[in-house]
C-alpha cells in the first residue's frame, strides 16, 4: 500500500470516527422573551400565543457584529397563535423577536407576516423572505399582504431596502419559501436574489438595484410525482412540494450556477444565473428551457434545504436517513459521489433550514413530520440548532478535493466586512 493510499484510509477512518455536528440550541416548543411574565399570559389567554403551534424553519448565523455572534432563526405563521415569525437566539436559547415586537403585528403589512427563510449576504445584510401567508397549515390558508423582500443593516438593525412583489409575479398560487442573494462586487451594487415558489412551481428573480423581478418558469421546478410520499422516522405522509432547496456555486469567468431541487425529488438541477438575469428572456422569449440541466443520476432520498460552500461542495440534508450529505460538484452528481458526513436518528430529522458560514454548516433540523400530521409532543425536542466543522465534516471523502488542485490543504476563507449598500 503507498503512502497517499494509506493516509486516506486514516482520514477515511478519523472523518467516520469523528464527523457530527453539536447541538448549540434546542427546543421542545417556541417561546419568546416576551416584555413581561404578564404580557405572556395575556397572549396565552386571548389565544395569540400557543406554543405547540409554533415550528422553527430556518437558520441562519452572522460573526461581523460587535456584540459577537448573531444567530436568527424562522417561524412562519403556520396556525394561529404565533405572535413573531423571525428572531434571534440568546445564549440561553431564549428568542427576540427581530428587529423588535412592533415588527411582527399580524396584519400589519408595512412589518414582517411570515417567514420561512432568510439569507445573510457577504455585505453584512439580512434578506428576509415574507410570503405574507398565514394559517399555512390550516384549511384555508390566508395571503393577508403581498409577500415582500425586507433588507436590514445588520450593524444597525435598520431596514435600508423592502421590496414588494408586483401581483403579475407573485399572485394568490404563490408560497415564497427560499432565497438566495447573489452578491459579487465589494461595493454591493451587483445584487440579485433568487426565490423558490414552491406551489407556484416557479423561481423569481429580483434585480434589487433596478427594483424589477419576473418570473422564471421550467418543468424541473414542479414535483415528481413518484417521489411525494415521505417516510421520516417512521412517519408517513405526502406532500407535492415543488423548488425549494436554492444554493449558489462558485463565480468562475464572471458567472455562477443556481443550484436547485424540489421537495419531492431526488435529483440535483442547476442553471447560469447570466440566463436568469436576462429578463427579457423570460418576458419576451421562450426562458431557454434547454438552458436547464437536472443529474442524470439520483440521490437516496428527498432533501429540504441545501447550502454550497466557497470552493463549490454542496451540502444537503436526506430526509428518509436523517442525514446531512454533500458533493463535490466539480464531479459527476452520482451516489459514488455523494457522501453522508453526519448521521443521528435524535437531532437530524428533516434538516428544514440550511447555511455554509465560517467554514461550518449550520442547520435547523426539526421534526416537521410530527407538525404536518398534528402530533408534536411538547415533552420531547422538536427543534434544534446544529453545527458542524465543515473541514472535519468532509475529511477522506470526495467532498474534500478539486478537481484541479487535488486535496484541500487549507480551509476555505469566509468573506465579509463590507460597507451595506443603501437601496434607493
């Protein structure tokens, strides 16, 4: 055996041995720091308040600030009595609704109504999604305001852009679920956003300078109908969730790749974000449908949310495995090619929210499976904020190599440290 052959086996055997990812917050219901103990009780009271209504969807992590790490996290107003939809994590794991209370009165369609995702830019910058839907998982859902894109400063928690989507691009079919910021130049000038429809079976596309969007449509973003039904954990249901899970590649020679796959779907697909910048390709033209591409091969199970890092490894959850995965995607999207990097049968079920920041993945993993069939258990954790070295996570496996260079000997650099850009 040579001597390169045999230090992959024991980078093999230390990734097996010590690839997990920590558990830095967990919850059995939502609570919020609420002004008072009275105020509480009041909420409880009148209905506004139920903790068991409430389930935590996204996360997502800032390390520029002052005050040291920020973690926020997502609860869309799924049922009544969710009094905030966005806050961040004390260290005690108590949540503050973001930026304060006043934001997060329902009806109020100049504050935040609910959100499923968010992302944090390289700018310092919280992009927050708001579908403007609630009683999401009741018999009839309500769309109470447009759904709309709101831009905070996080050095000053100000908001310094909010953008409303027209009714000819987002209209009473829509569910805006994700969104991916894609931000290149230092001064944040060049910025777009992508956003996942999931019931619209569309992705939007947002020019946040030009303060346009349009719609992108494509038969790669509808559910594949032999892959609706889930069984997690031993729980069984169906769901017809089309694009959902949003994450962008590496810029090389001035463009980048939109990753995306729907809920119900095994299979990987992706676009150059050049095509989706051309508006008047999918206003005037036909979209380019051949533009798209989709893997020719398959992974194990349905996934959520995915999160690609700086050097191009995309990250993912396996819902049916209660697992995290990545590939390399300088190599052929194929089983050989994909890799479980952390595997718990407790604190990975259904991983609803993920992010790649600071050379680590982060994630929400949540037992959304127990919320979608009305049996959560308040005695038990249902939500939990995971974190995992992403160098640790990938060691021995085909994640951690380049197709040029060979092995990654140095971990990747984390970007930040620019001025925000002030939306006109």
């Amino acid at each position: 055996m040579g001597r390169e052959a045999a230090v992959w086996i024991m980078l093999a055997l230390l990734a097996t041995a010590n690839a997990h990812m920590d558990v830095v917050h967990s919850w059995r219901t939502v609570d919020y720091a609420f002004p008072s103990l009275v105020a509480r009780d009041a909420m409880i009271r009148t209905g506004k308040f139920i903790p068991i209504n409430i389930a935590l969807i996204d996360v997502d992590v800032w390390d520029g600030g002052p005050d040291g790490q920020k973690i926020f996290v997502t609860a869309p107003r799924f049922k009544p009595g969710n009094p905030a939809t966005l806050a961040t994590v004390a260290p005690n794991g108590a949540l503050q609704p973001y930026p304060h209370w006043n934001w997060h009165r329902e009806g109020n369609c100049d504050g935040i109504t609910s959100v499923f995702r968010i992302d944090i830019d390289q700018c310092g910058r919280l992009w927050v999604l708001d579908s403007g839907m609630v009683d999401i998982f009741e018999k009839e859902p309500r769309m109470i305001c447009p759904p709309q894109i709101l831009v905070f400063n996080l050095n000053t928690d100000k908001l310094i852009g909010r953008y409303v989507f027209p009714s000819d691009v987002a209209d009473s079919r829509s569910l805006l679920v994700t969104i991916a910021v894609d931000t290149r130049d230092p001064k944040c000038l060049d910025t777009f956003a992508y956003v996942a429809d999931v019931t619209g079976y569309r992705l939007l596309v947002v020019d946040a300078v030009r303060q346009k969007s349009w719609r992108v449509t494509n038969n790669y973003f509808y559910p594949y109908p032999l892959h609706g039904s889930f069984d997690i954990n031993g729980v069984s249901f169906d769901l017809m969730d089309g694009v959902i899970g949003l994450a962008l590649g590496p810029v090389v020679n001035n463009d980048r790749r939109l990753y995306f796959h729907s809920l119900a779907s095994v299979r990987e697909s992706w676009v150059a974000t050049s095509l989706l910048r051309n508006q008047t390709l999918f206003t005037e033209g036909d979209g380019a449908p051949r533009s798209f591409h989709v893997s020719q091969f398959t992974r194990s199970s349905q996934s959520a949310a995915e999160a690609m890092s700086p050097n191009g490894v995309l990250f993912f959850g396996l819902l049916s495995q209660n697992a995290i995965a990545c590939w390399n995607s300088r190599l052929p999207y194929a089983p050989q090619n994909i890799n479980v990097v952390a595997k718990n049968n407790e604190t990975l079920q259904f991983a609803s929210g993920l992010k790649y920041r600071s050379d680590a993945v982060w994630a929400m993993t949540v037992r959304l499976q127990n919320y979608i069939i009305a049996n959560v258990s308040a005695n038990e954790v249902n939500y939990r904020v995971v974190r995992g070295d992403a160098w640790t996570l990938t060691v021995g496996n085909s994640c951690h190599k380049s197709g040029a260079a060979g092995v990654y000997t140095d971990r990747p650099k984390s970007q930040g440290g620019y001025r925000p850009f002030i939306f006109q």
